[in-house]
C-alpha cells in the first residue's frame, strides 16, 4: 500500500516520514515510488461493494463536462505519482473531468479480500452503481483503465454490455492482449514469438482465474462502445506491440508516444487527443 496518505484527506500529501524517505532514496519525483502530493480538490470515497469497502479519490472540477472512473494497474493504491498527474490532467481545464479513482478490494486502503478477476470487476460494478446512485448514468461515464486496470475495464464493460447497459467511451492505456501474454513479454524477446506464445498458455493455466483476456474481448465491446488505446513506443513492462495488435484486433484507433509504461500523462500531445475524443463522444450522445 504505497505511498502512505490520509485516507480520510486526500488533499493532504504524504507526511514528512515519507517525505524524507523518499528524500534519502532519491524518490521525491520518481512517477512510481515517490510520495503522494495531495489534491487540492479530492475528497475521500467510499463504496459498500460485494468484496467490502471499496476505496479511492474523488476529485471534481470546477465546472464538470465529462465524468471519469480510473482503474489503475498493478502496484500502489490510487496516490501513486504518476497517477495524480493523470488526473491533476483530467481535472483542469479545458478538460474539466470528475474522476473517481479506486483501489479493488485487496489493494490499498480498500477492504482486504483474496483479489481475482471476478472481485475486481465487482468493485467496478459497484462503483458504477454508486455513479448512478448519485446522479451518474453509466451512459455519461467514461472507463480509463492503465495496464491491469485495461484488462479489469474490458471484463466490467464485457458484463455491463450483457447486463443491456453500455459506457460513454473506454481509454485502454498501456493494454495487454492478456495478463499471461503480457508476463510472457516481460521475460522473453518479442522475436522469440513461439516461446512467447508457448510460455503464455502455459501461465495462463498457472494462473486460473485471472485471465483478464482482453484480446477475447475488445471487439465486442468496440462494436457498442468507442475506444481509443493509448501506449508508449518504448514501453518497457507491456510492450509496444501488445497496443497495437489490440487496436488491430478491434478496429479502435491507437495513438502511441515516445514514452515508457507510467508517463503518458507527462506528454503534451495528450491533452488535444483527449479533448478531441472526449468531445467527439459527448457529440454521440
């Protein structure tokens, strides 16, 4: 559960332990390990869920023109660096987005429970709930999944479109085709294509119940649901090439940038893809 932080304050940053810490190791600005910088305009979020209490950040704008629930990948809780500047981004003008960020049950400060790809689809089907119970309907709300959060966003979205309901858009940033694919990737050359494939079905045997196979998936949801991928070209933990098969797979545009797996919020060309994509769904509506 890093970085440490106020649960009940997220306005606050890490206090000064974890800032020293970080000091001494060199972490002050790392986007993955350095501490929690406060949002100025987050308020703590909590959610009774089938797993327990789902928690997170909710941060809203002045003005609110699109609504945003962020599925984080794996590792840390909804403080880690690279997440806030995503949606410090989101936030500000002229995006001007609401963001709901969660921790599934097991992870950060929500509920302990033995996480799997079912409990983690239910803490985002709760949320969601929790979204319309508010005043939010699943239709005005936009999916953002980064790494794991991409194959947790498809397998929600999968059982929202069964269930006769459906989201605004979905953004998969840094997706995988799936969770054993993408483990295959990071110990094998992607030349070594019948290694990779080989080791691949052989984790995913290994891993049973997390699957999160997103290549099974994208193009259904893609036929009722706009998409967009973004991935970095120099990726080093989910490889380019997954990005691009899965955009090839379901026919969804992929916009890439000379970037690594945490900092495509760093990069100015972000916020135009946004806005225009953004405002070219809301038009759908």
């Amino acid at each position: 559960n890093w970085p440490p932080f106020d649960k009940d304050d997220p306005t606050r940053p890490s206090g000064p332990k974890v800032q020293n810490l970080c000091r001494r190791l060199g972490y002050l600005e790392d986007e993955a390990f350095g501490p929690f910088p406060g949002l100025s305009r987050g308020s703590p979020l909590s959610i009774s869920g089938p797993n327990g209490t789902v928690r997170g950040i909710r941060i809203v704008p002045g003005e609110t023109k699109h609504r945003v629930l962020y599925l984080h990948g794996q590792g840390g809780n909804v403080g880690v660096l690279h997440r806030c500047w995503l949606y410090n981004l989101l936030v500000d003008d002229p995006l001007c987005c609401e963001v709901l960020a969660i921790d599934y049950c097991g992870c950060g400060y929500s509920d302990f429970c033995r996480p799997t790809e079912a409990t983690a689809v239910a803490d985002v089907l709760a949320t969601l709930e929790f979204m319309e119970q508010s005043g939010s309907s699943t239709e005005e709300v936009i999916l953002w999944g980064h790494s794991l959060g991409t194959g947790i966003a498809l397998s929600a979205l999968s059982k929202l479109l069964e269930d006769g309901k459906r989201c605004k858009g979905v953004v998969l940033e840094a997706p995988f085709l799936s969770l054993s694919s993408a483990a295959a990737s990071l110990v094998t050359p992607n030349s070594w294509t019948n290694l990779q494939q080989g080791l691949s079905r052989r984790l995913s045997q290994v891993m049973g119940a997390l699957r999160f196979d997103s290549a099974s998936k994208i193009q259904e949801v893609a036929q009722q649901v706009p998409v967009i991928i973004l991935h970095g070209t120099e990726d080093n933990k989910v490889p380019f090439e997954h990005g691009r098969r899965l955009a090839e797979i379901g026919h969804v545009p992929l916009h890439s940038f000379s970037c690594s797996h945490n900092d495509i919020a760093k990069q100015a060309e972000l916020g135009p893809v946004l806005c225009e994509t953004f405002g070219a769904w809301a038009a759908k509506k």
